[in-house]
C-alpha cells in the first residue's frame, strides 16, 4: 500500500464534476483505491457517492491511498488530477 496526503486547492473543492473525474481515473485501474479526509472518513475511490461524501472544500486534506498491482501509477495519477485542481480551465 502507498499513500500520499494533498491538499484540494480547487475554489470550489470537490464537488460533483472532479468527483466524477477522481472515480473515472480511478475505474483505470485494478489497484483498491481509498480517499481519507481530516476526519478519518474512508471511502472508496471509484464510488462517486463515497467520494462526494468527502464534502472536502478548498483546503481540504485529503489521503489518497492505493493497493494493488498497479498501486504506484494509480497514485501518482490521481494525486497528479486534484493537484491539477482537476484540470480545470478557468
């Protein structure tokens, strides 16, 4: 298992479009993919319920954690997305 904890710096934090892009890059993966947020909530990364359960605002910390075989790139990817501030173009 590998983790790493980023901070959601989108203005408007993550609500249903970059939820629906975390679960769609998730799907990409065979690896488990779990999201934490300050409060120790833990849901699954390629649920969209679970993930817009967050409630995560600008500021957030959120932990992405990733097992499995292609854990590694599952990680990389999906942090790379909400550091992106989930490619937003405005």
């Amino acid at each position: 298992m590998v983790s790493k904890t980023v901070t959601v710096n989108n203005p408007l934090g993550i609500h249903a479009r970059p939820a629906a892009l975390i679960v769609q890059r998730a799907a990409k993966y065979s690896s488990e993919i779990l999201l934490s947020n300050a409060e120790a909530q833990r849901v699954n990364g390629k649920s969209i319920m679970g993930v817009m359960m967050l409630a995560a605002e600008q500021g957030a910390q959120i932990t992405v954690e990733t097992e499995g075989a292609d854990e590694d790139e599952a990680l990389i990817a999906l942090v790379e997305l909400i550091e992106s501030n989930f490619e937003d173009q405005s």
